[in-house]
C-alpha cells in the first residue's frame, strides 16, 4: 500500500507539472514580441526597414518562442551582432538558405530568461551569450543548455555578442587548423591590399633573413590571394576563411604541390554539427580573454532594429571598422561610434 501511495502521488505531481508547463507556454504563445523579419529576398539597404520594397521589416507582434525542450533555455537579447553572412541570407546568396519568412541573425548576448525542466547549468538571471544559425535579431531566442555560454562578470554584454562568430572563426583557423606557434609569420590578405605593402613585407622578410610568410589568413579572395601567395614561404599554410570581395579566388594547385602548400578551407558553422566541441572550447577560452582583458572588441556602430538598413549598410559600404550590432535592451544606447 506504502508503494501504491508513492505511486500515485510521483503521477500526480508529473501530471501537475505537465499542466503547470503547458499553461506557461499557452502565455508564452500568446505573448509577443520585436522581431526584425526577413519575408523576401533582396538587398536591406536599398530603403529603410518596413518600406514595402524593403525585404525585411520590424514585426511587433511576432510570438514569443516556447520552450522546445527539457534542457531548452530562453534567453531575453540584450545585444546581436552582424556578420556578413548574415548581409548574403537576406540577399539569397549565403550557401545556406532559409525557408521564408526567416529572422536572421547569430550571435548574441542575453539574460536567461526561461529554462527547461532538465538544465542544470543555467538559472533565470544569468548573463549569457551564444550564437544560432538564424533566430538573433529578435527580443527572445531558444537555444540547448549545451550551445549556451555564460558571460564572465567582467564582460561587456555588447562585446560577449560580437564575440563567437569573428573572434571564434579566427580563433578556430589560427589555433585548431594551422596551429600557429610563437615565431612564426602570419599575414592577413586585406592588410597586404594597402599599397607598397606586400613591397614591405618583401623587404622585411630579406632583412630579418626569414624564408616567407608562414600562414596567410585570407577573408577576402579575389586578387588579394594572388598577390598574398607571391610572399608565401615553402610549407606555408593558406586560410580560405571567406569573399569579402565577392570574388572566388583560383589557387593553382601546381604551386601549391611544388611549393607543399596546405590549403585549409574553414567553414566555421559546421563545427558545431561535426566537432561541436571544438566551438565550446574556443569560445569558452575567448569568454576567459576577454574577462582579464587579453583582447579588446572594438564596436564601431551600434543601431536599433528599426534601423537595420543603416546597419547592413555600414557592412555593405565598408564604413565598419569593427564589429556592427543591433542593441534590443533599452539601457544600451542606440548609434555610431563613428
């Protein structure tokens, strides 16, 4: 009889707490929230967010997301970052394409503000950051306890949300693929772009008696990796990280045999599918950097989602130097730093 009563009870609290759970997400459905909403493909810059030409507008009333899981968590955005890839979903190009209507957006920083019954790192009220294939620019986000990241008290929360995808893509070429070492030479192809500078590293190299550049970081393409492979050394190591200039580059793989090139093509997205744990401790070591202030973010504009043309424009038109983002907490103030 003792068992019986233990067994009764233990289904009648499971069944409260299922009643208890699907109230909250009946509210939550219910609840709405500001989205920036892409609905068809196009350029975001060419008028302002919510013109009927824009391809994306600012939804009021979109609903607030329920937890999908026991070890789901829901986070309030504080910050959201913009990254180029995000500029090539809207327009269509990205390798990856949404279904429409999507909300874009990756990384982010945020308060917890909602948690599944099964998460034990994460409490309502912590500071946290993490990033997500789409979803960001949006005042609530869901994301697994397991991609979730807390933010070091330290850490500027507009900075934890510039933080995973261009200091973790960087940290992740440099460290786990071309296991960069101290004394060795590491050029970057948009700085070899300026005038007379690949004349300088030349110079450079023959007065330091060095053989060539050990790695080249190349988020450009284009001609720029033409140019930056001519000051290459033999074994060097080449990181095709992305187009910025919309051109596909043509590395010859005669060169590349003859002079034991490695070509490392880095997509970083993926390795949160094939080696997720890669990305976790990545960006767990950055959280750590940038807490004792071993790295610096610098956040050149800051916009409202309401203003998101002019934040896709400060990327389209290269007026970034630094880290563009959109600001959903009404305490972050809301314009360029430049």
């Amino acid at each position: 009889m003792y068992t019986i009563d233990i067994s009764i009870k233990s289904i009648a609290e499971t069944r409260e707490k299922k009643l208890e759970r699907e109230s909250v997400c009946v509210c939550v459905r219910r609840a709405k929230m500001e989205a920036l909403v892409c609905r068809k493909l196009g350029d975001p810059t060419a008028t302002e967010t919510g013109s009927p030409e824009s391809p994306v507008e600012v939804s009021k009333s979109y609903p607030i997301p329920p937890l999908s899981s026991d070890t789901a968590v829901r986070v309030r955005v504080i910050a959201t970052s913009l990254n180029y890839a995000n500029y090539l979903q809207i327009l269509g190009k990205y390798q990856e394409k949404p279904v429409l209507p999507f909300i874009p957006g990756s990384d982010y920083s945020g308060i917890v503000d909602a948690i599944g019954p099964a998460v034990t790192k994460f409490r309502v009220g912590d500071r946290v950051c993490s990033f997500a294939a789409l979803g960001s620019f949006a005042q609530f986000i869901i994301a697994d306890q397991s991609r979730m990241f807390l933010v070091p008290e330290r850490c500027d929360m507009v900075a934890a949300a510039a933080l995973p995808v261009a200091f973790g893509t960087s940290h992740v070429a440099l460290v786990h693929r071309a296991r960069l070492t101290s004394g060795q030479f590491l050029a970057s192809s948009p700085i070899l772009s300026f005038e007379n500078v690949i004349s300088s590293v030349k110079e450079f190299i023959k007065t330091r008696k060095l053989k060539g550049v050990d790695v080249l970081y190349d988020p450009v393409g284009g001609k720029l990796t033409k140019e930056s492979m001519k000051v290459l050394k033999w074994g060097a190591q080449i990181l095709v990280i992305g187009f910025a200039s919309g051109e596909v580059p043509v590395i010859p793989v005669n060169i590349a045999l003859v002079k034991n090139w490695t070509v490392h093509g880095l997509y970083w997205g993926s390795y949160g599918i094939h080696q997720p744990s890669v990305l976790e401790d990545s960006i767990r070591e950055l959280l750590s950097w940038l807490a004792r202030g071993l790295i610096t973010i610098h956040i050149s504009h800051t916009y409202s989602l309401s203003q998101a043309n002019l934040a896709f424009g400060a990327i389209k038109d290269r007026k970034a130097i630094g880290k563009v983002m959109i600001a959903l907490d009404h305490k972050t103030s809301m314009f360029s730093k430049l």
